[in-house]
C-alpha cells in the first residue's frame, strides 16, 4: 500500500511540475485529492490553509505565473501508514530569475488513496534569498 501511495505522490508532484510544462496541470492535481482536501502553503504562516477543491483551484491559478516551469524533485520519499514524506528540491522561474528552495512535504490520504492533506514546510527567508532578495529586505518583513 505504501508504494502505491508513494506513485501517488510522484504522479501527483509531476503534475505540479517537471520542469518541461509552463504551468501545473490543475485538473491532474485535483482529481488526486479529495473534494475536500486541505492544503496549508507553508507551515508556521499566518493564514496558509486552502480547504476544498475550489479554494485549491484558485490558489494554484495565483501560484502559476510566478513559479513558471516548475520542477518538483523528489530527493527522498518515505511512507508511513497513510502518510507520505517527500523531502525534494524545487526550481521554477519567477518573474525571469531562477528560483531554487529545500522543503520538506507530508502527504495524508484517505481510505480511497486520494491525497486528505498536504503540508508544505519551508524557510521563507531562503525562498526569498534564492529570489535575489538582500537579507536587510527579507528581516524588515
């Protein structure tokens, strides 16, 4: 079971991007979770929960044009139960500069293998710093 969960994952990160499409493909994504699924953006960030398919849809429509071509890199995957750990490396392109961050992600699923949960933890600071931000910028935030 933990394998197929683990596939799960992999088709459902490659749908996000595997640095060959502008774009996620959203219709991909939303048919490997449940109706309604909750995703929290960045764990330990004020406000970071989508619950539901819709609210999912439209924060991916917000996401897509700043992280153009995104490659989700899975560097280790690890299964548990119901629960999946992906610690990968990302690039994508965001408003013309190469962007590149370390995260971590946990993946819940339901009886039916469809993704319940999906958190997302990540320095926001090395996000920010892979963007060309100067440090002074990033702690004045």
């Amino acid at each position: 079971m933990s394998e197929k969960r683990e596939a799960i994952v992999k088709e459902f990160l490659s749908a996000w991007g595997d640095g060959n499409r502008k774009f996620p493909d959203k219709e991909r994504i939303l048919s490997l979770m449940t109706p309604d699924a909750e995703w929290t953006l960045w764990v330990g960030g004020d406000d970071n929960v989508r619950r539901g398919h819709e609210a999912i849809s439209a924060e991916i429509d917000r996401e897509a044009p700043m992280m153009e071509f995104l490659h989700c890199r899975i560097r280790s995957i690890a299964s548990n139960g119901t629960t999946v750990f992906t610690e990968r490396t990302d690039k994508f392109v965001c408003m013309g500069k190469p962007v590149t961050f370390d995260l971590v992600a946990v993946f819940d699923f339901d009886a039916d293998d469809r993704i319940s949960a999906w958190r997302e933890y990540f320095d926001s600071a090395s996000v920010a710093q892979s963007m060309g931000m100067e440090l002074e910028q990033i702690n004045a935030q």
